[in-house]
C-alpha cells in the first residue's frame, strides 16, 4: 500500500496500514481465523469509519471476485464480492435483462451497496431489496448459505458488514426496459410541499435537487417514454440543456437527458460509469422519514435554511419503498430520503448534520449506514424494532466479535450486546 488508505471523499483515513490480497477462500478463512478484527473494503464510497478495521482486506484476488452468473430462466443473477453495477448492469444488459433500480452513481460494488441499503428513487425498494440469496463466510470461518424462505435472509441482508464476509449474491432480474431522463426547473417549494406524494410519482424514479436558496429546486424525472411531460401540473419547465446537480459542474459527466430514451442502467443514475460522479471535495449525510410526514419534514428543513445553505453543495429528495430487512433504513414504512452533499468541511458537516436530526427528531428519523449522522445510540434501538434480533443473529454468526469494529460500538452499540449480556 503506498501512502495512507482512504475513503472515495478523502474524509475517512483507514487505520490498517496493510491491506491483505488472499488469493482463495481458504487463505481467506484462515487469515479470518488469526485477526482479532477484520473487515472487508468494498469500494470505499461510504463516508465513515464504518468499513474499518485493524485488519483490512481486499477480494478482488479471490477467484471468484468478479463472477457474474445469470440465470435468465429463473430471472436472477449470481455476482461475486467484487462486482460494481457498472459491470453487473452492463452484463445484464447483453442478455436483455436490468436491475429494478440503481443509485446516484454506477461506480459502486454491489455488496457493499447492500451491506449498507443503499437506495435509488421511485416506488421501489432499495437495492437490497432485490437480493434472493447470499453466501457469507461467517465469524467461525463457516460458509453460510442463505436462501429465500430462510427467516435469516431478511434478518440479515443489510447487515453493516457484521455477520461475516459476502462471497456471493443472488439478485431478482427484469426483462430490460427502456427510460428517459427530464431535467424540470421552476419548482416551487410551497408545491412540493402540497403534492409531495403526486411529485414523487411523476415517473419511475424522481429526485428532486435543491440548494436552499433563491435558485428554485429542480425535478429530475426518469420515466418509461411516452409518459405525459410533468411541466403542465406543477408549473415547471424542462431544462434547455443537460445539467449537473450541482451548479457549475460538467454536465458531460451525467447520464443522458433532454427526454432522449435509453437503456433503464444509463437513465436511473444521474452519473456515467467513465465519468467522475458528484463533486468529489464532499460530504455526503442523508436521513429517512415516513413519507407520510414528507411535507412536515420539508417544512422543518427549510426553517434552517439560512444557516445550512452556505455548506450545502446540493440537497436531494427521493423515495424510497417500505421493505422487511432488519436494519434496512426503510423497514416497515415507505420513506422519503433528505440528502445532503456537502462541501468536505467536516467540522461544518457535523453543526449542520446535528442541527438537521434535531429538526426532524419528531419524524423519528433513520440515517443512512454510509453517510455521516451523530444520532445517539438510544435513537438508533428506537428506530429499529429488530435491533435486539439482529444482535442476537450476529453473536451466532460472529461468536469472537471479529467484524465488530470502533464504528459499531460507538454509534449503535446495542448491535453488538449479547443475549442476556456480556
Ligand atoms: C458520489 C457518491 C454518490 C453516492 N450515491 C448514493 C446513492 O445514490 N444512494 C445511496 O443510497 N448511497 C449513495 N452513496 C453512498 C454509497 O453508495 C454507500 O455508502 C455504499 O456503501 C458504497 O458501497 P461501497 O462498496 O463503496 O462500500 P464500502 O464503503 O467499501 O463498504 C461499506 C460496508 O460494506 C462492507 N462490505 C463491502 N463489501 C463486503 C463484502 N463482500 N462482505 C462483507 N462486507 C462488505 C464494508 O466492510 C463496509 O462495512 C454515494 C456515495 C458517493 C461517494
């Protein structure tokens, strides 16, 4: 490793000062049994200590880092550790099939999007919703094969990397389909608020960008071709020319838009796979409520307007569809994501990060596991009813706490207690 290790933002500095490469997965399973503390790196996109450890390691040796097996009878494909959407979608494309949904960004690996819920837009669960099956390396070195039926898939499918190491997942599949993208500038935030739900369903997956500024928010429509145009009900207008999220950003670096049709894999994230995504120099915090207290939320976010605005490279709003998984952000209700990209100041970040789950304290709020949130421990139980069974799920699994790390047991370490205590 030459130089420290970080994260893809620059904001986390990873404390092994060696990462390890084993080339099977016995060299695996033994380099397992010999740390005290391991985690895997995915592709290092999240914004926290959450993927580190004393011991480090990296998959893309494994022989099977990179498989990508589809099974177009059964609708599914099976990847290994490594696999990006960028190489999945672009395989799944080939044989005439696509991912029901996709995030912001196509860089990503896979099962580190699922470890964390990592989510798009629309009236679609988050991606790891589309999970079927999953291969774990456990804590005792055991290969654990999760199928669906078994009670543990759900339990433990957005699992924060403390159940053990993913060696592979199985994903639901959909025929290919078509969408296009529409960039909608003009809207008002008092129109927003009055037909949250109706803006959010206005396609297949809408995200609304905003600064909270004079600038007025913008809408961006992804939607089968052929859908009626939003601008005629909610008084917007569709952007002359392709725009970047953030004002004064290369536009060049995001998926196609202007209304022209393409494959769902190069509409549904707003950035191309050769291209870099966001901003870089930046901080990303986002927080979940009920999409019922949607208006109320938005309402409490723009009375801190003032004093948020001056950090905030872009906001972002999207949806995100109620699903069963344990510690899934979303578990049990559809929710409204509030995003925040800011720029790479981190003391700023946590004043305003703080200001903003104070505000939405009242719509009990979940963050997102990637992104950065001080909400205290106690909130965290309340928030997921299953806390005290995903515990007692990952104590089986991990019976010498080898995946737990400093992240865990300082921001919910109600995860990492044992039935009847330590
Ligand atoms: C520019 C940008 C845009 C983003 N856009 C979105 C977005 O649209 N929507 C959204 O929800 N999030 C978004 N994120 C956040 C990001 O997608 C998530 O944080 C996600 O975890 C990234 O995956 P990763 O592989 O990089 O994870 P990493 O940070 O590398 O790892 C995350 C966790 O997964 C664990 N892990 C990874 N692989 C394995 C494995 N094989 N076995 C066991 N554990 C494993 C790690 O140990 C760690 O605990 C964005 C981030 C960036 C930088």
């Amino acid at each position: 490793m030459s130089g420290p290790l970080t994260n893809w933002a620059g904001n986390h500095t990873y404390a092994a000062s060696t990462v390890h490469t084993p080339h099977s997965v016995s060299e695996l399973a033994a380099l397992l049994g010999h740390a005290d503390q391991l985690r895997v790196l995915g592709t290092r996109h999240s914004f926290t200590a959450i993927g580190d450890a004393a011991t480090l390691v990296r998959l893309d040796r494994l022989p099977e880092a990179g498989q990508i097996r589809i099974d177009a009878a059964a609708m599914t494909v099976t990847i290994g550790p490594c696999v990006t959407y960028a190489q999945l979608t672009a395989a799944l494309h080939r044989a005439g099939l696509a991912l029901e949904n996709l995030a912001s960004l196509p860089h990503i690996s896979v099962c580190g999007s699922v470890a964390t819920a990592t989510h798009g837009s629309g009236a679609h669960g988050n991606l790891a919703t589309a999970v079927l099956a999953m291969t774990l390396l456990t804590g005792t070195g055991e290969r654990l094969v999760l199928t669906e039926g078994d009670p543990r898939l759900p339990a433990g499918t957005v699992h924060l990397g403390l159940l053990g190491i993913v060696l592979e997942l199985t994903l639901r599949v959909l025929p290919a389909y078509p969408l296009t993208q529409t960039v909608y500038e003009g809207l008002d935030w008092a129109t927003l608020i009055a037909h949250t739900s109706e803006i959010f369903a206005l396609g297949y997956s809408v995200s609304v960008f905003h600064h909270l500024s004079d600038r007025p928010p913008a809408l961006w429509v992804k939607a089968t071709p052929g859908s009626p145009p939003a601008a005629e009900r909610f008084g917007v207008h569709p952007a002359p020319a392709p725009r970047h999220p953030i004002p004064g950003q290369d536009a060049d670096a995001c998926t196609d838009q202007l209304g022209v049709p393409g494959p769902s894999s190069e509409r549904l994230p707003h950035f191309r796979a050769g291209h870099n995504p966001s901003h870089g120099a930046e901080i990303q915090s986002e927080l979940f409520v009920a999409i019922a207290d949607g208006p109320a939320a938005i309402r409490a976010l723009l009375e801190l307007a003032p004093r948020l605005a001056p950090g905030l490279l872009v906001g972002e709003l999207r949806t995100v569809a109620a699903d069963g998984l344990w510690l899934s952000p979303q578990y049990g209700r559809d929710s409204l994501g509030l995003h925040f990209t800011w720029a790479r100041d981190p003391d700023a970040v946590a004043h305003n990060v703080a200001l903003i789950e104070a505000a939405l304290t009242p719509f009990a709020p979940r963050p997102h596991w990637g992104k950065v949130f001080s909400l205290p421990p106690v909130a965290l139980s309340t928030a997921y009813a299953r806390t005290a069974d995903f515990g007692a799920l990952r104590a089986e699994l991990d019976p010498r706490d080898v995946f737990v790390n400093g992240w865990v047991r300082a921001r919910f370490p109600a995860l990492t207690a044992r039935p009847g205590g330590r």
